[in-house]
C-alpha cells in the first residue's frame, strides 16, 4: 500500500514588527483626537427650567413640549427645585437630563463626620432624590453647583461622591458649574475627577451679549476639551435679546413697558446691530422669520458655547424651535459676529460711563 505524505500547514500569520505596532497605536492617538476635536466643536441647544414654578405654572411650558418635538432634549434641572413637579408629570419622551447638585453646607462637620455620611447628606442624597421625582434611574450630566460668590471651590467629599455616583452609573458625564470659574479652578477640578478616575466632561458659565467676561473661560475649556454650556444667554431681564428696545419698550406685547428709556437708551448700538444683522440674514439665508433674539443665540453658538434656552415665553420658544431643523441651519458670519462684537463693546463702555 502507498503511503501518503503527510502536510504540514506552514502558518502565514505574522508577527507585526515594531515599526506596525507603532503604526497602530499613531492611528489610535489619531483616532482620540478626532473625537476631542469633535467635543470641542460640538454645540447644541439646551432647555433651562430654572424660572418654572407651579405657583406660575400648572403643566409645563407648552415651549418645553414644542421644542422636545424639534429635537431639543437636553433639560437643565437643579436637584430638588420646583420644576420638578411639573417635569416628573411630562418626561413621557424621556429627555436628556443635566442635573445640578448645589453640595449642602456642613459647617464645618464634613471633616470630623464620617466620610460615607457626609457624602450621602451632601450630594448623593439629593441626586437620589430628584431621579426617584423624575422618575428616571439614570441622568446623562451630574453638575457640581454652586452659586456662592467667591473663588470656586468644593472639598475633596464633593468630588468623591460625584464619582461614587458615576462608577454606580447613575450619569455617564460630570461638570462644573461656579459664578467665578476660571481656567485655574477649572483644571483643578478636572485633576481632582482624573486621580478618582473620572474625567470632566462640561463647565457651565454665564455668556450673552451683555455678559461676556466668560469669553476667554469658553476659549480655555474648549481648548481643554470641554463642552461649554452658556446659561443667561439672552442677557440680565432678556435685555440682549434685542426685543426690548427704545423704540420698542413692551416687546411688541400690549401691556404696561417692563423697562424705562433710560434703562434702554444705552442699549441701542447693540439692539441697531442686531436688527442690522436680522435684516441681512434674512437675505442671505432666504428666511424672513430670522429675528433679533435667534441672533443673539447664535452669537453664543459661535463662540463655541452651547445655549441653555429659557422656554417659558411663547416668543422665546419660537426663536429656539427656529434655530433647529431646516430652519436653523444659519449661522452668522465672521463680519456678523465682529459686528455684533464691536456693539457690546460700544454699550459695555456707555454702562461704564452711566
């Protein structure tokens, strides 16, 4: 009998040399930062509830409904706030939510009390809290909030629970939120969540055209990195939002003026070129319903900062809805934006002087 040869399969796999390996791990550090780059340029529109309360308001803002429905779904809530009456009877759809934890005062008593205590009583307590009211098991953004004026700081519990509550997950996100943040504060924040193994993801600041103190922050946190939120985004009283005028002290409502002339006057280079800007997009987009606070908005958006939008008002709703969809998808130009700049600075002057 013939006997057969037996075959040896001669493996063509190959050992990838060093040259390959570093290769890959190039094409994995290109890949990071193509997302960080997409994080940083990444802006959307938001829903603040901080102003809804049930002695105003029985149900929610019809405006919450209509812009849920044109995709925005991003909810701004403060734990343990009035809004969450309403919210709680309306979260049917399920939006994204962004919860604000002020850390409760201890007086003192957080360094001598047990550590796990004062992490429950300050932060995860009321986190827990305002997810069983909304009933939700998850949120997407876990804030830490503060509005104490001074320099920012939280002591080392704060951070602790946040990410206790992020390792649980209970959120996929953490940001910071401080009237007088600044890059320093900010970095310092972001290396206290990286050495518990966690990292900042967002930071809240005040940003309109009449508040722009926080320009260079957004310029900082975005070269870190870092989504920029921008809450009072059409100014003190909505004063940015270029409705209310000299010539237009009532906003265009029948009703006794909110604002006197000389509260207005000064105001009037920016509401001029608001109006100017208004007028020429309106040509250039081909969309006559442009109006003076979607401009105001759009400001914030390019300089990098997404709006958080107060949804009360029927016509701040409309502006909102607008600036989404195929109605939105304008943005100003740089001669716009440098137009819109060179007024703020006119007025930020005039108010010095007044």
């Amino acid at each position: 009998p013939k006997c057969r040869r037996a075959k040896l399969k001669v493996s063509t796999r190959r050992i990838p040399c060093a040259a390959e390996e570093e290769s890959k791990e190039s094409m994995s550090m290109d890949f990071l930062q193509k997302l960080i780059q997409k994080q940083r340029s990444a802006t959307e529109l938001g829903i603040c509830t901080r102003e809804w309360h049930p002695e105003i308001f029985d149900d929610v803002p019809q405006g919450y409904r209509d812009a849920l429905e044109s995709g925005i779904d991003l909810v701004d809530v403060l734990a343990n706030s009035s809004a969450l009456q309403l919210l709680a009877d309306a979260t049917k759809s399920q939006p994204r939510f962004c919860v604000r934890v002020a850390p409760k005062p201890t007086l003192g008593l957080g360094y001598v009390l047990n550590k796990n205590l004062v992490m429950h009583l300050t932060v995860l307590s009321p986190l827990q809290q305002t997810m069983k009211r909304l009933n939700v098991g998850y949120i997407e953004t876990l804030t830490i909030h503060s509005d104490v004026q001074g320099r920012m700081h939280f002591p080392f519990w704060v951070y602790d629970a946040v990410v206790e509550a992020y390792q649980k997950g209970l959120c996929s996100r953490i940001g910071i939120s401080h009237p007088n943040a600044d890059v320093k504060a900010v970095m310092q924040a972001k290396q206290e969540l990286e050495k518990r193994g966690a990292t900042l993801s967002c930071v809240f600041v005040n940003l309109s055209l009449l508040e722009r103190e926080a320009l260079q922050l957004v310029k900082d946190c975005r070269a870190e990195g870092l989504q920029v939120f921008a809450t009072n985004v059409l100014g003190p009283d909505e004063l940015a939002s270029g409705r209310y005028t000299a010539a237009n002290p009532t906003g265009g409502e029948i009703s006794v003026p909110r604002f006197t002339l000389s509260q207005l006057m000064p105001l009037r280079p920016l509401h001029q070129a608001l109006e100017d800007v208004v007028k020429g997009l309106r040509i250039r987009a081909e969309k006559p319903e442009i109006n003076t606070t979607q401009v105001a908005l759009q400001w914030v958006v390019s300089k990098g900062a997404s709006p958080m939008c107060d949804v009360t008002t029927e016509a701040n709703a409309k502006a909102v809805t607008g600036c989404t969809g195929e109605d939105g998808n304008w943005k100003l130009t740089p001669d716009e934006e440098a137009m819109l700049d060179a007024a703020a600075d006119e007025v930020a002057k005039s108010r010095r002087r007044w």
